[in-house]
C-alpha cells in the first residue's frame, strides 16, 4: 500500500469517527437536557460548541495525517493567536461581551421567553427576550419592534422580570 492510499484510509476513518462522535454528543446533549429540562435554545449552543470543538481536533489529525509538521503547526497557531490577542484587546469590547454573554448564559436569572423590563433612567425597554447571542441580547416589544442590546450593557442594567400569568386555558403566557 503506498502512502497517499494510507493518508486516504487514515483520512476516512477520522471522518467517521468525527460524525459518530458528532451523533453520540448530540444524543447524549439531548438526554441530559431533557433529565434536566434544560431550555433548547441553551441546548443548540451547547451542541455548535461540542460540533466546533470535534470540527477543531478532527482538523488537528488531518492536519498531522496530511504531514503538516508539529512545529510548522505550533508557529501557524502561536502566530494566529497572538494576531487574535492583539485584535482583541484593541477591541476589548468584544471580550465584554463574550464574557458577559457566558455570565448571562450560566448564571443570569432571566432566559428566552421571559419578558422582562429594563430599568433605565433615561428610557425603559419592556418586552420578550427572543435571542441570547455572543455579542447581542434580541428584545421584542410589544408592538413588535426588536431591539438589540449588547450584552455587556444587559448585564449592568437593573432588569424587571415578569411574571408569567396564566391565561384562560391555564397556560403560561
């Protein structure tokens, strides 16, 4: 067998062990939200960064498989990441948001769906959280409008939760 047949086997069976790894995570993903009756929005982000994380050392062995040298590998990598940290920091904003996004996600007490009133001195936003992003929080108003709140700002306000009242059928709405 020579070697490009070999890189292709190798390459073949990475691939597969990625997409099995990718459909037992998922599986596992959803049986652990519903035992903890975990919101599906917060479940589709778990599942992007389980498949971002598979995608990323599925890379790294094709990577190596193809013949890319470690310290070839290592200088690329230390070079992008310092690039990154560089860009970062001139945009530290960016790493506010991300922080307080992960805040939000983990430990803030309001979730998509609720509706909730933003406590400004200046101008209140009352309506239903719609999305929680990397950067943004997606607000709908009661007439419709969407209003898009950059997390770090979120995170500092004083925010009123609603409660949700039963209708008439004795559903929460």
């Amino acid at each position: 067998m020579d070697i490009l047949t070999l890189r292709i086997i190798e390459t073949a069976v990475v691939l597969i062990v990625y997409a099995a790894a990718k459909i037992s995570t998922s599986r596992i993903t959803d049986r652990l939200a519903r035992k903890f009756q975990y919101q599906k929005p917060r479940v589709k982000i778990v599942k992007k960064l389980t498949t971002f994380i598979l995608l990323i050392i599925c890379g790294a062995f094709l990577l190596f498989i193809w013949g890319v040298k470690q310290s070839e590998l290592l200088f690329f990598m230390s070079s992008l990441l310092t690039v990154l940290g560089i860009a970062f920091f001139a945009q530290w904003s960016i790493i506010s948001n991300i922080t307080s996004t992960i805040i939000i996600f983990i430990n803030h007490p309001v979730r998509i769906g609720d509706t909730i009133t933003i406590m400004d001195k200046e101008y209140e936003i009352e309506g239903r959280i719609s999305d929680i992003g990397i950067f943004f929080i997606d607000i709908k108003t009661a007439d419709g409008d969407h209003i898009t709140l950059p997390s770090n700002v979120f995170i500092q306000k004083m925010i009123k939760k609603h409660r949700h009242v039963p209708d008439q059928s004795g559903k929460a709405r």
